[in-house]
C-alpha cells in the first residue's frame, strides 16, 4: 500500500483496533477441496457452550452419516451427530482442543467409506412453518455458532423471537488473520447463505438482515451481493478492514450505530449476531436435512505446504488435515482458531469440532516473540483497545497485586480479543495478565459464596442447635411435670384405693 | 509475576505481534530531531557539537551506571534507546557554547536522578530531560543563560575544531564579543528597565523572530520549523497524537494573543511565544514523553493545554524568561491526577461507567 492511501485507509478505519497483515491469501485463493474421508473420527460430546451431550449409542453399533449419536440435554445444548457412517469403536477420552490439553469425552467412529446416510426428514416449504417448529429443527440438526462462540444456534433464534428483534446482522467480517472459511463458503455457497439467513429471519421474525463484509474480501462481497439481489430485505454492507471487526459487539455499533450496553445482550437492543457459516449450516439443516456434520477449515500457516480450506468431517483430527495440507517443516506451534484468540494445541492428535475455523501451524519465524520490557505508557494499547479500556493501567493494577482496582478499570469488559498485546511495543502479555486475573477473581467470587454459604450453614446449625436445646429442656420438663402429674394421679390414686380397701376391709 | 506466567503457562494468544518495539519508536524520534540538530550545529559551530556529544555521552553512562549497579544487562538497556533520546533532548535545550561540565552534570542527573531512582524507564515521574534542564539553570543560572548570536560554521570568524574544545572546556573567552539576549530575555529585561515591548522591540538591537534559525538561542529553539517539521513526521507515523502538541500550543498561543490585544505594549504576541524558548521542542518532543503524560485523549488535552498555559503564565509574570521546562514538570505532578479523573468511555457504558440504557440503542437505527 502506498503511503497516501495508507493515510486515506487510515482516516476511514475505525478508531479502535489494530490493522495485522492478514495473509489471508493465497489460501484464500485456492478453490475449497474435499478431505478424503479419514480411517478415525473423533466426535466430541461437548463442542458448544452448555451442557455436553449424552451418548445414546453403544460401542460395536453401526451407525449411518447423519445418525443422532448423542442427545441434547438441558436448555442450553446441542444434540452430535455421527460424520460418517461406519462403526462406533469408542467413547471415551480425547485430547480436548484447548492448550491445557484435558481429557474430553468422544464418541470414537471407524468410518466404513460406504457414506451411507441416515433417512432425511425436509419439509416442502419452510417459509410454512411456524417460527417455533423451524427453531426446533435447527435445534435436532445440531447447528451452533460457526463463529467461534458455538452458541446453540437454536437458543439464539428463539431469543431473537422471545426478544422482537428487528436486525439479523450476519457476520462475514472474518477479522482474524491467516483465516478464510468465511470468505469461501460466501464466494462458494453464496446462494445457501443467503437462504439460510432468509430461514433465520423467518425463525426469529425479523424485518431485515445486514450482512457486514470486511472490505479486504471483495470476491465475496460481490457473491453475496448477487445472491442477495432478489431480496431487498437481505443488505450486503462492506465493512472497513479493522481487528476484531467479526466480534459482535464492533460489528452491531458499526453497522447499526448502537452500542450494546455492558450488562445486557444484543438482544436487548433488537439485533441478533449470527456467522455467514452459520446461515450454511442452517440451510442445510431444512433444505437438505443435514445436521451439522462438516465445516471448512481454514489450514494455513508458514509451516504449511499447500494451504487453503478444507472440507473436513466434524471429529476429523487436525493431524489428517496436515497431512492433507502437507508441511513444509515441523509446525513450531499448532492453533486452533486465528492467531489473534486462537488457542494453542498440545499436540496434532486433537479433534476438530463444530466451531474449528483453522488449524494453523506456524514456523518458528511467525511466532518469535521479544522477551517482555517494561511498560513505557505509550498508550498504543489505548489507542488499540476496541472497548475504550486502559489495558497499561490494568496490567499496573494487577502487576501490583489489585486484582479490584483492574476490575475497577473495566476488566471484565475486556473481551481478550489480544489487540493490545499485539500491539505493546514492549511485548508484555497482557492478555495473558487479563486471562489470568479474571480467573482469579471468579474463583475469589467462586470461594466467597463458597464462603458464605458455609457461613450460614454454620449459623443455621447454630439456631438449630440451640432450638433443639430448647425444645430439649422443654420436652424434658413436660415430661417431668407429665411425670410429676402421673405421680400425684398415681399416689391420689393408690391413695383411693388403700381407702377403698380399708373401707372394704 | 510476569516471568512465571510465561514460563508456566502454555504460549497464549495472540501468537503474532506487530513489527514494533522501544528502540524503533526512540530511533524515530531521534531521527526526526536529527535535521534541526544539524541545523544547530551549522548554526553554532564546533562548541556546540561538542557539547552534544558530551551530554549524551553522559545520559548514556549515567543509564550504564545504573542498569550496572541493579545487574541488568547494560547493552539491551541502553539500546532501547531513551537514554541517548533524553541526552539529546537536554542537549539541544541547553546553551550551544555552555562549558562541558554543563552537560555531564545535566547528563547525569537526567538519567541518574530523574530516571533510574525512580525505577528506570517507565517509572519516572518526570521528564528526565527537562528535570536535568531545571536543575542546571537553578544551579548555573550564569552559564545557563549566556546565549550566542549565530556563527555559522563555515564562517571566518567561527571556532574552528580547535578553538570550539577549548570553548567547550573553558567557557566562551570574551563574552561580550559573542553574547546576545533570546528574544524572551531580551524582553523581560527591558520590561523590567521600565521600557515597554513597543520600544525595546524596536530597537536595532532588539531580537527578532526569524523562522531560518539564525538567532540567539538554543539548538532547540532556534530551529523552530525544522522543530515543528519533525514534529508533523511523528504524528504522520502515529508516534505521537496530535493531542498534546495542539492544545499546548493552543494554550499559550491563546491567552499571548488575548494579552497582546488588551495591551501591546506589555506582552508579547503569539507568534513570538510560539516560536521561542523552546515551545515548538516543548510541544512535540518534550510534552510528549510518554512516560510522564496521560494516557486518554481527553487528558492529553488537558495536559497539553496546562503546558502551554503555564507557560504563558511563567514566561510573562515569572522569575525566568522561559517556561517550558517549569511547565511540562508541573503538569508532570498532575499526570497521576488527570488519569485518574479523565478516562477513555468504555464501549457500552456511559462516561461514569455505568452500564448505557437499552432502551436509548434499541432506538438508535
């Protein structure tokens, strides 16, 4: 970029964020290709935020591509379906896709390579259905955000119905960088997309849909807008190509202008926040009866050898995906996600789940990092943060052990997005400060109602002990007087009598 | 704390980081001072070059001293580069000719002092530079107010490299021959001679504004729009905002131009403030420092207008001629203060704090 477009770049972006190089492309560029069905599949219980599902299959069943394997349970959940069919070999512990590297439970396929798929149920016009019938098929075909939050996609549609809300905003903006699933479902599957956010709008009863587009994507932007031509109530807005444009919260002020206060939901301002491979996903729940069994993953990185996005089955195993993609070297780090939030795997034997944008593997140049300096206050996180917060002082707060005073400042508005620490000039980790502080505070919040619940424990004990001291004394001297009284009855009796008989005597 | 997370902690988000660090943003700077430094040199003549070589040299060894003494490595500390920033910074705040035990012990006492007592960099509270300039003129205000007409270097009757170290060791020889008066002592002595703006600035003697540079005072002074150039460069490449420069000199152009209208005769008039004792340095290189100055926008005004008013203030009714140096370490004190009061609004949240009201955004189309 030269240096007075840079400048006119600069006027029309944003205030907040940062601008990283995006090596989006070539990745980007290379046409979708399908994986080849892998010998193993791994399927995650838990791959949304609730309640994991429950297994209802045993190991040794056959199953077929599309067969429920593990039911919804509670309100916030999501039901897993199996990837492939073939045989269930099974349940049991994974590494999850998280850098602590836990165990999560999974159900264990060998696919059969036949693709046999279960019976389909699609209705004829969806558009006939009522709001709450459609909620409850997107809710059966397993379809959680695709962004990365992995949301019940269904929960949010009936919120959006429950709340009146007017504005479906689908994101597109696919901020992070290295990542271009979003981009290629818009340029490859335009037209599902759009029928998937008309589906949604149906669902939720809501007047219109935003499209918000980074402006960095313009093959997509131009897909979309073809595919959306028909429908006036479908707008394909461009957006300014801005980290972390793809949170929701940036993405509703600047294309609606409203803010989303701090202690509510989106929903409380009538919008509704849903990615464009979300809207893919729904389409192919109702028009084709197909649960959410496969996304595209983004695989790209320095270490990568041919890199693009993959269609891959859900429990494929980001190991059979770089081997697909091919390395060039041994992957210095391995990331599931983008680069700005994306989280660290210990090892390439992990599952990827319904919200797996990318794996990336990096080489040993793209994650150098400088040994962390002392903050200099410059203010550049200032100027970056996307919330309005003072990262600096924050991490001053907390670095001096006042975990209060950093929450004073608005930590838990920090939605850890890392373009602070991306850009400090002295390398600190403040996200790493942020992450580490607001897990402290919720387990000193965990352990005062901890504390406080034993605390009434301890007095309720106390009551009752000393009710039961009471009732105690009191039952003994009813008893003694009951005592007392049979006594005198007695005595009064045999007293009675004795005269009975000396009288009879 | 910080080693222990990194080191027990799994590598974390974000696993990229901008090409940016302290000695590239120090650099800059340096080199954006670097034309008016040479100008000044030009201007000046050997005695001055000499003296910017010591004063820096004695920033950086006063800095050395100190990161020795803790056990820290002395390379990577010194190649962050602020210490040879604020060295200069001192340096071209100082009177060209000044002897060289001048600039040692303004170098000294900027790093030792104002700096590394406080914790090192990061922690001063106060601009190093401008502390170290302070302390000299309190101290010396004899050699810290012998100014010299321009001489450039190439002229005949120039020091040559010979005559400019003795210079440097000695002191200015005949100081009648070369001494003059910056236009801001000029005329606050004949003020105080009882002869008003209107007459002394008249005079043949009198110093004028002259935008080459060619005029008594020092480096950083004279230089004013290869000054004000080099500030415009950092702000293009968003080094510094335009924040503190504007308002500073908004502050002390302001109030100069009310002054001056009400009564010409006593106060001087706008551009001359703007363009004297330093205020184009003051306003984006010293101000600036962002060590020692607010961290939001609005407190950058605040700052910067506080510079600059106080300024005016020092420079018309003060002791000294100049009020630069005096205003920046004040609203220096206030920093703390203005962070305190004065922060960014937080998205979704009102200028308090509290939480906005839904109702008034679900409106909003």
């Amino acid at each position: 970029m030269g240096l007075i477009e840079k400048f006119l770049h600069n006027l029309k972006a944003p205030r907040w964020g940062v601008h990283p190089d995006d090596h989006k492309r070539p990745a980007a560029d290379a046409p979708l290709r399908e994986l080849p069905l892998p010998k193993r599949l791994y399927i995650p219980l838990q791959q949304h935020v609730g309640q994991p599902a429950r297994p209802i299959v045993l190991v040794g069943q056959t199953v077929l591509k599309g067969q429920l394997i593990a039911e919804a349970q509670g309100n916030i959940s999501a039901p897993v379906h199996a990837s492939a069919s073939g045989r269930v070999v099974s349940i049991g512990e994974v590494t999850a896709p998280h850098p602590s590297g836990l165990p999560l439970v999974a159900i264990g396929i060998e696919p059969d390579g036949l693709d046999t798929t279960a019976e389909l149920t699609i209705p004829a016009d969806p558009f006939a259905l009522s709001p709450a019938e459609l909620t409850r098929l997107v809710a059966a075909a397993g379809v959680v955000g695709l962004g990365g939050a992995t949301f019940p996609s269904s929960v949010k549609l009936a919120l959006g119905k429950r709340s009146e809300v007017t504005t479906l905003i689908v994101n597109g903006g696919e901020c992070e960088p290295y990542l271009s699933c979003d981009d290629r479902v818009m340029r490859d599957f335009a037209a599902s997309v759009i029928d998937g956010v008309r589906l949604m709008l149906h669902a939720m009863g809501a007047r219109e849909a935003l499209v918000g587009i980074e402006d960095n994507k313009p093959e997509a932007i131009a897909a979309m807008k073809r595919a959306s031509a028909t429908f006036p109530e479908i707008k394909v807005r461009p957006v300014p190509a801005r980290y972390p444009m793809g949170s929701d919260r940036q993405l509703i002020v600047t294309l609606t202008g409203k803010e989303v206060p701090s202690d509510c939901r989106a929903a409380d301002v009538g919008v509704i926040v849903n990615n464009v491979s979300t809207a893919n996903a729904v389409h192919r729940a109702i028009r084709l009866g197909e649960p959410l069994i496969r996304r595209i993953v983004t695989v790209n990185g320095g270490a990568v050898w041919q890199p693009g996005n993959i269609l891959a089955p859900i429990g494929t195993l980001a190991s059979d995906l770089l081997a697909f993609a091919g390395l060039k070297s041994e992957p210095a780090r391995i990331v599931m996600g983008g680069p700005m939030m994306g989280a660290v795997l210990p090892h390439a034997k992990v599952p990827i789940v319904k919200g797996t944008s990318g794996i990336l593997a990096f080489n040993e140049d793209e994650i150098a990092a400088p040994e962390a300096g002392a903050c200099i206050r410059c203010g550049t996180c200032t100027s970056a943060c996307p919330m309005g917060l003072l990262p600096l002082e924050m991490a001053a707060q907390i670095r001096a052990g006042s975990l209060n005073g950093a929450e004073a400042l608005g930590l838990a508005d920090c939605i850890a997005c890392g373009c602070c620490a991306y850009v400090c000039p002295s390398h600190i980790p403040l996200v790493q400060y942020f992450s580490h502080a607001k897990g402290e505070l919720s387990e000193q919040s965990r352990s005062r109602l901890r504390n406080e619940a034993t605390k009434r424990l301890a007095a309720e004990r106390v009551v009752r002990l000393e009710r039961e001291a009471i009732e105690k004394a009191e039952a003994a001297a009813r008893r003694k007087a009951e005592r007392a009284a049979q006594k005198a009855a007695e005595a009064a009796k045999s007293a009675t009598e004795s005269k009975e008989t000396e009288a009879a005597e | 704390m910080t080693h222990n997370l990194t080191l027990t902690a799994p590598p974390t988000a974000p696993h990229t980081l901008a090409a940016n660090s302290i000695s590239r943003i120090m650099l800059t700077v340096a080199a954006t001072l670097a034309p008016a430094t040479l100008y000044g040199f030009w201007l000046y003549g050997w005695p001055s070059i000499f003296l910017w070589v010591i004063t820096v040299l004695a920033a950086l060894f006063g800095e050395a001293l100190c990161i020795k003494l803790a056990g820290r490595s002395v390379v990577s500390a010194l190649s962050d580069g602020s210490a040879l920033l604020t060295g200069w910074l001192l340096a071209i705040s100082l009177p060209p000719w000044a002897p060289w035990w001048i600039g040692v012990l303004g170098g000294l006492f900027a790093t030792i002092l104002a700096k590394q007592v406080f914790g090192g960099l990061g922690f001063n509270l106060f601009n190093p530079a401008m502390v170290g300039r302070v302390f000299l003129l309190i101290s010396f205000p004899v050699q810290m107010t012998v100014w010299v007409a321009p001489l450039p270097i190439t002229a005949a009757s120039a020091p040559g490299f010979h005559d400019g170290l003795l210079i440097a060791a000695h002191g200015i020889p005949s100081m009648d021959a070369v001494s003059s008066a910056t236009l801001l002592g000029f005329a606050k002595t004949e003020l105080s001679r009882g002869i008003d703006l209107l007459h002394s600035l008249a005079g043949t003697n009198a110093p004028g504004i002259v935008l080459s540079g060619a005029r008594s005072g020092s480096m950083g002074e004279t230089a004013s729009l290869l000054i004000l150039a080099g500030g415009m460069v950092l702000i293009f490449l968003r080094i510094i905002s335009w924040h503190i420069p504007a308002a500073l000199l908004a502050g002390l152009a302001l109030p100069a131009a009310i002054a001056h209208g009400i009564d010409p005769t006593r106060y001087l008039d706008a551009s001359s403030h703007l363009f004297s004792g330093g205020a184009m340095l003051g306003a984006f290189f010293i101000a600036t420092d962002y060590v020692t100055s607010p961290n939001s926008r609005i407190g950058q005004l605040v700052f910067g207008a506080g510079c600059g008013f106080l300024t005016f203030v020092i420079r018309t009714w003060g002791g000294y001629p100049e009020g630069m140096a005096f205003a920046v370490l004040l609203m220096n004190a206030m920093t703390p203060v203005i962070d305190r009061y004065i922060r960014p609004r937080i998205l979704g949240r009102d200028w308090r704090g509290a939480p906005l009201d839904p109702a008034t955004q679900k409106g909003k189309s």
